[in-house]
C-alpha cells in the first residue's frame, strides 16, 4: 500500500510510520526546495530607478558628474548681502554606497544649488489628459534635524532668462514645497506666488499647515515627500505615501486667490458724534453708605484654637542624634564641633513652633465700589465704513491653470543641520507617474531601512512595516505560506482515503463508536485489568507493535469491514 500513515497511541508517545510512493516524494521536494529558496535568496542588488511616462525633470543622482552638469551652485549672494558659501556634494547614504544623492554638507551656512529645464513648465497647455502637476522628492535627515530648511523652489519665468550662478532667496518661485523644522515647530511648505491678473502683483498664498509627519526629522530614514495638484485646483501633500493635508486653491490658501467683490471706501470715516458703546455706567447711581472700601479682604479666625498636639516649643531641625564627631576633629584648629542638623522627627506633619491662627475670607470685604453698567440711551451700533466695488476684483476660476510658469527647479536654504540628502526628484504631470517612479526606488529603500534599522528586532520592525503596508501580507502568503500549504497537501493528502472508514478512525483516535455506550456501561461495573501494570510492560507493548508494522496494517483493512469496539486502552492479555 502506498501513501498509507499508520498511527498507533501508547503511553510512552507517538510512533509514526510513513510509506511514501516516488510520484509523492516529487512534489514535495520541489515545495520544500521551493520554501528554502525563497527565505535564502540573496539580497536584490540596487538599481535605478525606472522612468515609466512622461516627466518635465526626474534625477536619480546616477553618479556624482551631475554636479557641475545637471545642478549648479548659485555664486550669487543673499539680499542681504552673506554669501551661500554653503558645500553641496553627490555621494552615498549611509544605508546603501550604490544609491547616490545630492547631500548639504554644512551646518549653520547659507546654500543654493538649481537645475534648468529644457523645456519650461507652463499650466495653462495642461489639458486633455494632462490635467495633474506633481512634484515628489525623497529627503533624508542623516542627523537629527534642528533648525533650517529641506524643501524645492521651483523657479518661475521671468523677462531675463534663468541662470544657476545668479539664484538666491529673491528668485521669484512659482511653487514652495517641503519640510521645514526650528525648534519645536514644524511644517510642510506648500506655497505659491499668484500673479494678480489686473494690477500684475505677485503675492504668497499659503496653505494651511500639515499634520502627522514630525518623525521623520528624527529617525533617520528615507522619506517620500509629494505635491498633487489637480487641474480643478485641488490640491493633496502626501508624506511617504499617506496624505497629511488636502484642500483647494479657491478654497483653503491665505490669503485667498480671488479678492473680494466690495471692500471698505478708503474715504469712509466714522462721524465724530457716534457712540458705540452698548453699556455705559448709571450717573443716578450712589455709593452706599455701609460700603467700606478699606475693608481687608481676608481676616484671622478668631475662633480657630491650636491644636492639642501642637508643640510650640519643638524646632523644625535638630542635631543630628547620631552624629559623632571625626577622630581627626581638632577642637583648636576646626573649633567647637556641632552635630549637623536634621529634620526633626516629631514635626513630620509640620504641627512645630509658633502657632498662628488661620485666615479667612472677610465677610464684610465689598472691594472697590463702582456703579452698575446700563443699556446706552445714545448707542448708535458698531461703526462700518461703507462698501464700494473692489477696483482690482477678479474671479479665476481655475488657478490652477494661472500657475506662473516654471523654468528651473532649485533649493534655496540655511540650516543648522549636516548631511541632509535630497534623492529621486521628479516634477510629472502624472501621479501614475510619481507612483511608479516611487515603487523602483524609495519603496524598496524603505523596506530594506525598516528591517535594517537597528532598535527594535527584525520580526518588529517587519510588523510595523506590514502594518503601513498590507499588501505586505499578500506577498507574505504568496511567498511563504502557499508553498507551505503545498509540501503539506502533496506530503499527507494520500492516507486520507484509505483511514476515512469510522473504524479506522476510531482504532486510530479512540474516537467513540455506536456500539461503545453498552460496552462502557459494562466496563463501569468491573475494574479494567492491566491498567495498573509497570511502565515497563508498556513499553514493551510499543516496541512490539511496531515490530509488527505489517500486522497492523492488515488490521486497519480489517477494522475498515468491522467497526472497533474497544473504546480504552488495555493491557495486551
């Protein structure tokens, strides 16, 4: 018989005797071969990230030559007139010496650092299928960050034409993205400059703060940083993929992008003779004559008395009772010696020394007198300048589209923190885009500084990684868990149809059978013999039944025609 598992229960243990067919073994070493290989695999080697569609600019830092070619540090000057003589370089994190990125190498120093693009980016030919803008970046704090900036300015057009030497913190930006962190305070910028289509000013419209990212100046890791803008001006910031503010252009920046239709008339003036004060004191009011402005507003308790285990004559320190004085104590050249003072022990409770009665609130205490407030006879109400239509009104309805065009990417910034690395930039018009060019690059960065970091074990880390990640336990079950399943199944699904019969189940499992209930009646009334005997026969009773392995199985045939009876296990006779 093939495929057949014979299992006999003895008090000394288990015994299992397993005959598998070669078409059976097969299978289940590819399953187990199959197991092995998936937990001893070598570690993916690092590549590049995949560019899958259209994109206005995406750097992955391939090699340190983009320095000087691709990205050019400004040798302007701030306004006010300090130099950006802050050090920029393209080298390794300290997670990986392939992965390369642009990295701040001071502290405490001003730097600028851009890179054109070949073609500028302008809003308003962002249609049809083009109706998103999306800025992503990874950024990573190799030491804790203090104060300073790690965010992009991308640079708007202008009348002369954009060079990297002559960037500085007065290059006017069409957007403002990133973190930013001084002190205890910390946010995500997300600002832009709006061109007012009449009077032609530029003006910052600013959106309201994120939330929930403040870890990530701390703990050393890889961060995915993302800007999605929609053509119908909403807009979502994304911190390694989970969104920490959304909001809308017409809706959610300050101040708002269309100004209101009235404002005040400049010329408006409130009239001399208005009052607009609701309440005013009563002139018919007198002070009454029992009111005692001097009156104390706390006095002592004449009827408090001291306590009865008050000791008025117990200081509050004492010598020290158990203090002795030093053998080399010299009474001429140190003086008296004076045991150092202690609490004094009887005054725990703070019941020592003089005894003062307590105070108590005054009665009598009405405190400076004023007169009661009353409605003003001559409230005129609050005073408004009146409306007038607004001269510089506009209604834009779609922002987005009035965006000022983008000819540069830059980062403009002064921090009191080193070695800040900015990696995998792309502007895209695409999310689609982001997400792929995020999932060849940062998502497998993460995952190996999940389980890499050091703190907390592997099997922690692996948890709170799957929990920010489900899909995780998907791979989990692909991997792992089926190939599992599958060296059980082919390993054991054989003896199932030949041990299925009651019988055999219940020679097996002393599983309880339909002609058990008389026989137990029976058995109840008489001792069971053997039940008392050694271990050793036992034993002896095991090592038997497996050298008749043959025998047995002849009798799972049997007992497959004949259902077992024998409900305990007994002393062979």
């Amino acid at each position: 018989m093939t495929n057949k598992a014979v299992v006999s229960t003895q008090s000394t243990g288990y015994f299992i005797q397993t005959n598998l067919s070669g078409k059976a073994m097969l299978p289940c070493i590819v399953a187990l071969l199959l197991v092995c290989g998936l937990h001893g695999q070598d570690e993916e080697p690092f590549s590049l990230p995949k560019l899958n569609g259209h994109a206005f600019f995406a750097d992955p830092f391939a090699d340190s030559g983009v320095l000087g070619s691709v990205w050019e540090v400004s040798s302007s000057a701030k306004g006010d007139g300090s130099q950006f003589d802050g050090r920029w370089s393209v080298e390794s994190s300290s997670g990986n010496p392939d992965d390369l990125g642009l990295v701040v190498k001071d502290k405490a120093k001003h730097h600028a650092i851009s890179a054109k693009l070949n073609k500028k980016i302008d809003f308003s030919e962002l249609h049809g299928d083009q109706k998103q803008f999306v800025v992503q970046y990874e950024v990573k704090y190799q030491d804790s960050m203090e104060c300073g900036g790690s965010y992009l300015k991308l640079v708007a057009e202008s009348d002369e034409e954009f060079s990297s030497s002559s960037f500085n913190d007065k290059s006017t930006y069409s957007i403002m993205f990133g973190p930013d962190k001084c002190g205890l305070e910390s946010r995500i910028h997300f600002i832009i400059n709006y061109k007012n289509p009449i009077s032609g000013e530029v003006e910052e419209k600013h959106a309201k703060s994120s939330s929930e990212f403040k870890e990530i100046f701390t703990d050393g890791k890889s961060h995915l940083i993302t800007l999605v803008l929609d053509y119908d001006g909403s807009f979502e910031i994304l911190v390694d993929q989970k969104s920490v503010n959304m909001g809308s252009l017409l809706e959610n920046m300050s101040p708002s992008i269309n100004p209101p239709a009235e404002i005040d008339d400049p010329e408006d003036s409130k009239p001399t003779d208005w009052d607009d004060k609701e309440k005013i004191p009563d002139p018919m009011a007198v002070k009454p004559e029992d009111w005692d402005e001097d009156a104390p507003k706390m006095i002592t308790d004449t009827a408090a008395t001291m306590p009865d285990d008050w000791l008025e004559d117990e200081l509050d320190y004492v010598q020290d009772p158990e203090a002795v004085k030093p053998a080399d104590w010299d009474d001429e050249e140190d003086g008296d010696w004076e045991a150092p003072l202690v609490e004094n022990p009887k005054c725990e409770a703070g019941n020592c020394g003089p005894w003062t009665p307590p105070q108590i609130p005054n009665p009598e205490y009405k405190g400076r007198w004023a007169p009661p407030m009353i409605d003003n006879p001559n409230y005129s109400g609050v005073w408004a300048a009146r409306k007038i239509e607004n001269p510089a009104f506009f209604e834009d309805k779609t922002p987005f589209a009035s965006l000022m065009p983008i000819t540069a990417i830059g980062i403009e910034m002064w921090t009191m923190t080193k070695d800040i690395m900015f990696d995998n930039i792309i502007l895209t018009d695409s999310r689609t885009v982001a997400d792929s060019w995020a999932a060849e690059g940062w998502n497998k960065k993460a995952l190996k500084e999940k389980l890499s970091g050091g703190g907390a074990s592997v099997v922690d880390q692996f948890m709170d990684f799957a929990g920010d990640y489900p899909i995780v336990w998907g791979i989990l079950a692909a991997a792992v868990i089926l190939p599992l399943v599958l060296f059980y199944m082919c390993c054991s699904g054989g003896s199932t149809g030949e041990v299925a019969d009651d019988g055999a189940e219940a020679k097996k499992t002393d599983k309880v059978t339909p002609d058990d209930a008389e026989e137990e009646a029976e058995e109840e009334e008489e001792e069971i013999p053997g039940l008392e005997e050694n271990d050793e026969e036992e034993v002896a009773n095991g090592e038997e039944e497996v050298a008749n392995g043959e025998e047995k199985e002849e009798e799972v045939v049997e007992e497959e025609e004949a259902p077992v009876t024998k409900r305990r296990t007994r002393k062979a006779d």
